[in-house]
C-alpha cells in the first residue's frame, strides 16, 4: 500500500505520533508546530493503513469550523468521503448521542436546545415567578453558577450549602431552574455535556456499545477540556480506547469556562501506559514572531516549559503603533489592510484581533467606509440576530407547542395587543397548573379573558395551527419561507424605518437558504424541521450571508485559537482592556491573559501589527490608559515603532509606549515639557485620587485637566497643584 502520502511532509517526530502503535498517546507541543495536522494525518493513517473501520474513530475539536476543515483535509488525504465519521465540538457530539438516545437520557424525543440568551430569559423568568429579588440575585450570577456546577458534572443534589444562607438560595435556584428546564424538554449547552456524561454512565449496556465502537478518540486543543469533557473521553476510552490527545499548556485560555489544563498530568495518571510526545520545530512563524511569542510567554511561572524553534526565515519587525485614539487606531490598521489588499493579497488573509467584542464596532465602521469586505466571528452572528431569533421560534412553535421561551418571544410580535397584563396572567395560569403557557393561553382566551384580549390570544393561536398545516409535507426551505413572510414578520421589519428593516429581511431570506442548503444527517430520526432547528442552535455563526466573499477576518482573540494567519493586527493592546482590568491583581488571572497573548501572537505567520491607543471610548466610557504591559515583554529588536501622524504637542504622553518600561514614574517636574502621561494617576491633598485627562501650555502655565474620584473633573495649574504621582 502506498503510505507515502500520509507521511509527506512530516517531520520525524510527527511521523512517530502519527504511526504509533494503538496506545494511549499525549502530543505536547507549542503553537504552529504541527499538533493539529499530526491529528488529521493520524486520522488517516488509522484507517488507511491500520485498516481501521472510519466508524470506529471519533476526532474532537473546538469549533464547527475546525471540525468542518479536519473532515475535509482526512477526506483529501484518503481520496474517499467521510461522511459518516464522527468529528464536531465537545457539544455537538454530545447533541448527537442524546437525539439518539432521548429515551435514556431521560428526555422527551422533541426536547429544543436553548442557548445562553434564551437560558437567561429563562432566569428571569424564574425570578418572576419565585418573587426573587433581583436587586439582591442578579439572574446573570445565577446563570453563571449553574453553569459553572454543570461543568464540574454536579447536580443541585451533589450540592451542600456550608450553612451559607446565600450559598443555599443559589442551590435552590438551580433545582428550581432544572425543574423547569425538565418540563419544557429543554437543554442548554452545559446540559448537553452534562446529559451525554450521565447516558453513559447510567447506562452500562450502552456505555459497552460505543466503547467497542469508538476504539479512536481524537482530541484537538485538549489544554482546554474540562471537567465533564474529560469526564466523558475518559468513560468512552474505558480500559480498552486509545485517547490520542494534542494540545499546549501555554495556550489555554479558557480557565473561566472551566477548562482545566491539569487534565494534561490526569491524563497520564488516568492512562499510566501514555506515550508522550513533543513537537518542537514551528513552522508557522517567521522567527522574530516566534521568539517575541516566546519571550512573552516565558513571564508566566506556571508552565511546563518546552522548546520551540523554526528553521523560517526572520522576517520583518513586529510593528508597533501608539494611536491617540480608537478611530486613529482604525484608521491606521484599515490603513495597513488596505496596502496589503493593494499588493494582490487576499483579504482573508488578514486577520484582526481584539480581546472584547465591543471593540470591533469601531472597525467594522472604518472598514464599510474604506469599502472592504469583512467577517466578524464570534460577536453577534447570523443565528443570533433578532429577527433570525423571531423567525425560529414561530418554527419552534410550529413543531412543539409548549416550548415556552419560543411562545413568549413571539406571541406579541408582530404586536397583536397582547399586552404585559395578560401575559402574566398566563404566566400565573401556566404556574398554577404545571402546564405550558400555549395551554395556559387556550384556558384563558375561552374563559378568564374578555373581548380584545381574547381574541387576540385566539387569533395568534390560530395563526400558529394555520401555519402548521399549511406547512405539512413541504420542503423544509419553502417551510420556513412560509413562516417567514405568513408570521407577519416580513410585514413587521417592512415598517421599521431605513437600512435596518432591509436588512433584517434579508437576513429572513437568508435564512430560506439556509434552510435550502441544510444538509441532515442520514442517520437522525428527527423531523428536519427539528433537525434544522438544532442546528441553528448549535451551529451558530456558520453560514453567514457572505461566508463564500474573500474578506477581511475579525475575531476576539480567543476564537483565533488554532488558526493562522499572514497578516494579524492585534488592536487594543492597553492594561486595562488587554491584559484585563479584572485579571491584573490576581496573579492567575495575569498568566491566563499572558497566555491569550501568546496565542494572539502565534497566529501571524509574517507580518504582525500590535496597536494601542492613549484614549479609548468603549461602552460609553472614555479611558485612558498605559500601552499594555505584555508590549514591553517582547524584546526590543523584534520592535519597530510606527508613528506615521504628526507628533502632537505632548511629548511625554506620546512618548509613552515603550518608554513606560524604564520611565514608569516620569518626574513630574513642572517646565519640563510637562512630563506627565495622560491616564496617569495622581494624589492631590484635597481632591484626593484622579487620573489625568489633559493638558496643555508650556513650562510655568502648563495646566492639567485631573478627573478626581470624588471631586469631579478640574483644571489645575501644573506648578502649583503639587501632584504625586502614583
Ligand atoms: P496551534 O497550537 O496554533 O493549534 P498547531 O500545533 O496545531 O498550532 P498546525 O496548525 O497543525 O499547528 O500547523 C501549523 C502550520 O505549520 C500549518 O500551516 C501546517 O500546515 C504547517 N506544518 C506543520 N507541520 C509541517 C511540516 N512537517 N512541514 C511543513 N509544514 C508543516
Ligand atoms: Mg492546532
């Protein structure tokens, strides 16, 4: 059999995880050095050469994207489609296995995935009706601990409360929120994981099936498994399975989802047979990059330490840009894409990195100008935006009645006078009777509710049966089109004034193409309608109007994760934003945010930009802030320093970028050319602490605008205000 094409282009240590006999296997190794492509190629090679029936392998990544791009590059490596093998997200896979055993995994056949808005919503709900106060429990908080105990496998019943009165209503909360979750048939994501866990544990007969039939576990980014992920591999693996994990203790940054990069030593101590081996040589880079990622990361304590080194050429300087502003820092990076565009590069190409969402509206607002065609990843996505949202739950009500969170988001809308009064009433009923609120609705418009109230809970009763019927036996496409345009939708977006209500239409189109070129899975029992709709749930931000158009990448920089890119801009490098206001006392934290960096870093393959700016509005708030701590981590000759604009007349403040390593604490001696640094903080006797927002004038009239904590915004002469620095 010709094996040569598996093993083109394979370095020797490559070549050795990848033909490694059926044996546990752990691949630790940097960014670029080839992690996930020995994964693909073991693919391969397993059922090309080792004979192994595709059935028998499941391959876990991180994204859909991922998974998508793996089947594709196992398919041009075996020359045979693959369709049937089992590669998705940790939730995707687990989705899979409880549609096909709801009945053991102790949940209705029809039961509706719901996502975080939909689960907040939920929340609050809740809050309702318990009478909880939500000036006391923030329904965020309680959401966030019910997903946190999801991810470590615990139940409400694993729970004790330490004698905290407040630990003891979270509980509470929780059991209450599972009780209606159990009811309504509906799953969030941490469920999904958690439902999937304990089908096969509770279930030997089957848990016995798929360890025979799942002999392969493939597992991409394995630093960020957490408890339950691993929980479930582990179990699956049994004593026989052969895990074969990749991963990098340096990029996991996922701590605050639950990931715990200790599976990495669990993993050895759990397979004691564990073959382990390390990649070194990076061949993503340029070696400026690399050693400037290198040199980042070598900051953090905890580490498992390991060498990466490439054979690339140098390449350019990392460029560093100190923008006055965020629109200048636009500017400046549309600037730079647009040269790039210009010399015959591909859009897609480039990449630009934030670390919070907020920051590309400002972006994406420079790049529509300059007329450059881009994606946004993560952030607001196509399944996610309202009217989608509207049109799916019509469908969702279409095909289950009492999927509550679909009926309350639509039974108003397009407004048909159901008011916030009758709604409650409804509500109230529907609590009362342990029932779903489309049977709470059905009691009330023929008894308690009179005239216009009544009929038009009637009415959108009707239009809900109506619509059913009318889309019995059509093609899923023209299903969701009749949806679309006979809910009133359609009619409703119509009315909403200017580009806004344009585009929500189109986006409904688009969602009858998706509906058209959704392909379901053979094997499902689901109606598509249902398997559509799981989809959309799931699968979130794949499918965008323009996903075929060559643009222009924007993403935060945790979904860059695994990818590469020739052009990376990474934007908004300040303390405060990147590394994190949160996470800079507490020395975990700061090691996670490194990590974030190193794997921002290690995505640019040539060229990468690093920007910050002085002054940044974000959230409505203007900040100003120090040029983030991890630039001066990188050694000084892999930097160059781009100032293209006029200087402007603040010498220190401009001056600030890399010069904050040495100068930290400017003198702050009046006629000095000022020597302060806007968002600088300071000490004044009677106004107490401040930072800087301004200045201006020369030597003994230099003045300063202060923003005092207490006492408001003031000017103050520089010589006279006798300032510490702080
Ligand atoms: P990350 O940690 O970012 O996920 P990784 O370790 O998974 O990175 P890959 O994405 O698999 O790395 O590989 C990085 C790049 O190096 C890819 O473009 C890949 O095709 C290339 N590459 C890996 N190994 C080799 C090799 N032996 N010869 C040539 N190119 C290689
Ligand atoms: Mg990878």
């Amino acid at each position: 059999m010709d094996v040569t094409p598996i093993l083109e282009n394979l370095n020797d240590a490559q070549r050795e995880a990848v033909t490694a006999p059926a044996r546990p296997t752990l691949v630790i190794a940097g960014a670029g050095s080839g992690k996930t492509r020995v994964l693909v190629h073991r693919a391969a090679w397993l059922i090309d050469v080792e004979g192994a029936s595709p059935h028998s392998l499941l391959a876990v990544t991180f994204t859909n994207k991922a998974a998508a791009e793996m089947r594709t590059r196992i398919e041009g490596l075996l020359n045979v489609p693959v369709q049937h093998l089992w590669i998705g997200t940790f939730h995707g896979l687990a989705h899979r296995m409880l549609r096909r055993h709801w009945r053991e995994a102790g949940l209705p056949q029809n039961f509706q995935i719901i996502d975080a808005e939909d689960q907040l919503r939920l929340i609050k709900r809740l809050f309702k009706n318990l009478e909880i106060d939500d000036s006391r429990w923030a329904p965020r908080e309680i959401q966030w601990f019910i997903n946190a105990q999801k991810d470590e496998g615990l139940r409400p019943q694993h729970l004790g409360d330490e004698g905290d009165p407040n630990r003891r209503q979270q509980i509470a909360l929780y059991e209450a929120y599972e009780e209606v979750c159990q009811r309504g048939g509906l799953v969030d994501f941490a469920e999904l994981l958690l439902r999937a866990h304990e089908l096969l544990r509770d279930n030997a007969e089957l848990l016995e099936q798929y360890r025979r039939r799942f002999r392969h576990l493939l597992v991409d980014e394995f630093q960020d498994t957490n408890a339950i992920q691993y929980d479930w591999l582990r179990l699956l693996a049994g004593s026989d399975g052969v895990p074969f994990a990749v991963g990098d203790d340096d990029q996991s940054i996922y701590r605050w989802r639950g990931a715990r990069v200790e599976h990495i030593h669990q993993f050895q101590k759990d397979f004691p047979d564990t073959r382990v081996v390390k990649l070194e040589q990076n061949y993503r880079s340029t070696s400026t990059i690399l050693n400037a990622a290198n040199a980042v990361i070598a900051n953090n304590l905890s580490r498992m330490g390991k060498n990466l080194w490439t054979e690339g050429a140098e390449g350019e300087a990392i460029k560093v840009y100190s923008a006055y502003n965020e629109r200048d820092e636009a500017d400046f990076v549309i600037g730079r894409l647009r040269d790039w565009i210009d010399q015959g590069n591909l859009r897609a190409d480039a990449a630009i990195l934030y670390r919070s969402n907020a920051q590309s509206r400002v972006l994406e607002e420079g790049l529509i100008n300059a007329r450059i065609p881009y994606r946004v990843y993560g952030g607001l996505r196509f399944f996610e935006r309202m009217e989608i949202k509207d049109a799916l739950a019509y469908l969702r009500l279409i095909a289950h009645r009492d999927d509550d969170s679909a009926f309350e988001r639509v039974v108003n809308k397009p407004t048909r006078g159901i008011g916030a009064r009758t709604l409650d009433l409804m509500r109230q009923y529907a609590r009362a009777n342990a029932c779903p609120m489309w049977r709470a609705a059905g009691a009330l418009a023929s008894d308690d509710l009179r005239g216009r109230a009544a009929n038009a809970v009637a009415a959108f009763m009707s239009l809900i049966e109506r619509l059913d019927r009318e889309t019995t036996g059509l093609e899923l496409h023209d299903q969701v089109d009749h949806v679309v345009y006979q809910s009133g939708l359609v009619e409703f977006f119509r009315k909403e004034k200017g580009e806004k209500g344009e585009t929500r239409i189109e986006n409904l189109d688009e969602l009858v193409s998706a509906a058209r070129s959704f392909t379901p899975d053979p094997a499902n029992e689901m109606s598509r309608l249902d398997e559509f709709l799981s989809h959309a749930a799931l699968e979130a931000g794949e499918g965008q109007a323009d996903a075929w158009e060559d643009c222009a990448q924007l993403m935060t920089m945790h979904s860059a994760k695994g990818l590469e890119f020739p052009l990376v801009f990474m934007c908004g490098m300040e303390d405060g934003l990147f590394p994190h206001q949160r996470s800079i006392a507490d020395p975990n934290g700061l090691e996670e945010e490194r990590r974030l960096c190193y794997v921002g870093i290690t995505r640019a393959m040539q060229t990468l930009y690093i920007t910050h700016a002085e002054q940044r509005r974000l959230h409505g708030m203007d900040s100003f802030s120090q040029p983030s701590r991890f630039i001066a981590e990188i050694p000084d000759q892999h930097v160059e320093e781009v100032r293209p604009r006029v200087q402007v007349a603040r010498p220190m403040a401009a001056r600030a970028s890399r010069g904050s390593r040495s100068a930290g604490a400017a003198a702050m001696a009046p006629g000095n050319e000022l020597g302060v640094r806007l968002g600088q903080r300071v000490r004044h006797k009677k106004f107490g602490d401040g930072v800087i927002l301004n200045c201006e004038g020369q030597g003994a009239h230099a003045r300063i605008e202060v923003n005092f904590e207490s006492a408001g915004t003031k000017w103050l002469v520089l010589s006279y205000a006798n300032l510490e620095l702080m």
